[in-house]
C-alpha cells in the first residue's frame, strides 16, 4: 500500500491529520476512548467535549474535530508533555512503532524550542503547544494509525503550504512562517512552499508530526491505484480555497519511487577528449548517470547536450564542474520523479581456470520475474584475466551465479 498525504492548498494542523485519518476508516470510538484515558496525565485541563462530525468546507465534505476543553494552562514544560505522551501510550499498550512515532513527534517539537530560545531540551517551556491540545493531537493520530496499520505503509507527502503573512504568538510577532515551522523542518526531506492566504496554515505540531510520519516528499502523485480519500477539516475557514487536508490511500506499482535533479547544459565549443573527461569527472563527484546528446541549436549550430542525473545534496558540486571544466554560461536544473525497478546488491566468489575472482551483481525482482546483471569492471576484469571476450565470459559467469544462487 501507498498514502500521500497532501497539504499543498491547505497546509497541515494536527487535528486536520487526525481528521483526515478518521474519514480515512480510522476507528472515532477508540480514538476518543483512547485520548479520555490520557486526559488524567495532564493536570488543570478537562475535555468537556471530543467528537467528530461531518461538515461542508467550500463545497468538500470532510470529517471536522469538536473539542470543548476547560483548562487554567498559560505555559508547561515540554517534558511535562512528553511524559503526558509516553505514559499514555502505555497504559494504550499501542504497537512499539506507535510509541517511537509518538515519542519523536514530541521530540522534534522540543528540539525546534530548544534550537530557537538557545537553550537545554529539558529547560523547554510551551506557550501555544502548552494546551492539551498537543496530547489530543499526538495521541490521537498515534491512535488512527495504529487502527489502520499506516506504520508499515510507503508515507508520501506533497509540498507542504505554509502560508504567508504575519503570526502573532507569546513571544510577539514575527513572518510567517515562524522560526518553530523552520527549524521543524530543516534538514527534513520535506518541502515547503507559501501562498497568498495571509495566515498561518502549518502549524508545528502539524509539521512535527509530519516529519517524523513521511518516507519522502514527492512532486506528483506517484503511480497509484486508489482506493480510499481522507479529507480532514481545519478550523478556519477561506474565501478562495477549502481548507482541508487530503489524504488517499491506494495500492501502487511494483516499483519503488524516488525523485532527482537533471542538469542540463548546451556545449558547442569544446572537443570530445574534453567531454569524455568530463563524464569520468562528473561520475567521480556522485553523479547517478550522465549522458551527452548531439543536436543542433540555433544558427544551425552542432552542439553537445550535456545531461546529468544526480541527488539534490551533490547538485552545488556537479554544477561547479560542469562550469570550470565546459565553461558554460547556463546549467538547467530540474527535478524528475522516477520509476525504479526494486534491486538488491550481491557478492559472490567464483572460480574459474584456476582463479578465483569475486562477482559483484544486482539482482531485480519485477512481476514475480528474478533477473540480475553482473557489475561491467568485474565482467572486464574477468574477461581480461581468462582471455575470454566480454560476451562469452558474461555466459560463463551467469552460469555459475544461477547455479550457486539457485536463480
């Protein structure tokens, strides 16, 4: 199975997550039971009220939270909270990913306070996370998703909208998005992106939750059959858009799914000993492919399409490259999401006319068919050393690698 969770109109609340698990299948009884038992480890506040009900939101109908709480809390500590959570997962007795994931939401949350104020984690203090809606929140997502067995699924998420504007808080005001939503989200895989709302529309228990929840942030839906929708009501409301987050739930293709960056360039004044340097080049710096195309440009130029596969933490370095050793004035930078067929790394020793020599290959599985391809420098390398040709020393070792593996 395969979930995106999309909050690139809307952005992301906890109780909008909570929400949309729910309309999900997620179970509203043992939710509810679930957060009532926790109610008693936070002291001054009550929870008068806690359902979920059906509602329109511009035309989307969507589950919303009701919540009626009495509590006299201007401020907790963040450990306060924390120790709220874990008993609370106890005494639920939720599966052991149930606890890590409600463990390290709370976590991330206390480290933004602590990276932002300057100080220790166990010195945090919550102002707007202070309230037991924080609990709700953690532990009734923990909650759904256990009842929906998510921990074990693929989490994607689209590009998360922050908004824009101003936010006002304990400690003033400040841009949006504030400092908690930045550092929540640093070196995260996921992105962020604004929108002309004027508000607040990820706030950081959302952001929390959400980083510590998805596998990795995605572009464009990924290949996916569906087979359920989620839509989770926030509690403001919009003029130009339905502020609900969406979450779809499908089953997906046998590939795996990941997302790169493609640099492009065009080069019509350099020789070929420069290119086939600069393959070798670009290769050495973490490049997944590179590839050069022949085509004509403008004026009826013959040029060199220079085309580079990479991740999104080696694009600084293999753009230096390409310029110092091209000279080019431009490098087109793209993001591509790809199919991949699933593939596992092997070694295995095998001897032949007296030698023995170590067979690195990759083997893929595809639609219940096994194949596997014998790495080229230990195919050269073996061809060279048994004076064999490429073709019939690949032969010879595919031989022995099906009958040593029983492929």
């Amino acid at each position: 199975m395969v979930i995106v969770i999309d909050p690139q109109i809307a952005g992301i609340s906890g109780d909008m997550l909570l929400c949309s698990l729910v309309d999900l299948g997620a179970s509203k009884n043992k939710i509810i039971d679930g957060i009532k038992k926790s109610e008693k480890f936070l002291s001054n506040s009550t929870i008068n009220k806690i359902e979920f009900q059906k509602i329109q939101k511009r035309g989307v109908e969507s589950t919303q939270l009701i919540l009626e709480i009495d509590e006299d809390v201007h401020e907790r500590m963040g450990s306060e909270i924390k120790k709220a959570i874990i008993e609370s997962v106890k005494i639920l007795e939720l599966s052991d990913n149930a606890k890590k994931f409600s463990e390290s939401c709370i976590d991330s949350l206390i480290y933004a306070e602590s990276k932002i104020h300057g100080i220790p984690e166990d010195s945090v203090h919550f102002h707007e996370a202070s309230s037991i809606d924080t609990l709700i929140d953690i532990i009734g997502i923990t909650i759904a998703l256990d009842d929906l067995g998510l921990y074990d699924e693929k989490i994607f998420c689209m590009p998360v909208s922050v908004g824009s504007g101003s936010v006002t808080f304990s400690h003033g005001t400040m841009s949006n998005p504030a400092s908690a939503i930045l550092e929540i989200f640093k070196n995260s895989n996921l992105v962020i992106k604004g929108n002309n709302s004027n508000e607040e529309l990820t706030t950081p228990t959302g952001a929390c939750i959400l980083i510590n929840l998805v596998n990795d942030c995605v572009e464009f839906y990924p290949s996916m059959k569906v087979e359920s929708i989620g839509y989770g009501a926030g509690q403001k409301d919009f003029e130009s858009f339905s502020n609900v987050l969406k979450i779809v739930r499908g089953s997906e293709n046998s590939f795996d799914i990941d997302s790169v960056k493609i640099l492009e360039t065009n080069v019509d004044d350099i020789s070929g000993e420069i290119l086939g340097n600069l393959i070798e080049k670009i290769m050495s710096k973490g490049a997944k492919d590179v590839s050069i195309y022949h085509g004509i440009t403008k004026k009826g130029r013959p040029t060199n399409l220079v085309t580079v596969i990479c991740d999104d933490d080696k694009v600084e370095k293999l753009v230096d490259t390409l310029v110092l050793e091209t000279g080019t004035l431009g490098i087109r930078i793209s993001e591509s999401n790809r199919f991949i067929v699933p593939r596992s790394e092997h070694e295995i020793s095998i001897d032949l006319d007296g030698q023995s020599f170590k067979i690195h290959y990759k083997k893929s599985v595809f639609k219940g068919k096994t194949d596997f391809k014998i790495e080229f420098d230990d195919l050269k390398n073996t061809s060279n050393s048994i004076d064999k040709s490429i073709k019939e020393t690949d032969s010879i070792l595919r031989k022995e690698i099906k009958k040593l593996e029983n492929l």
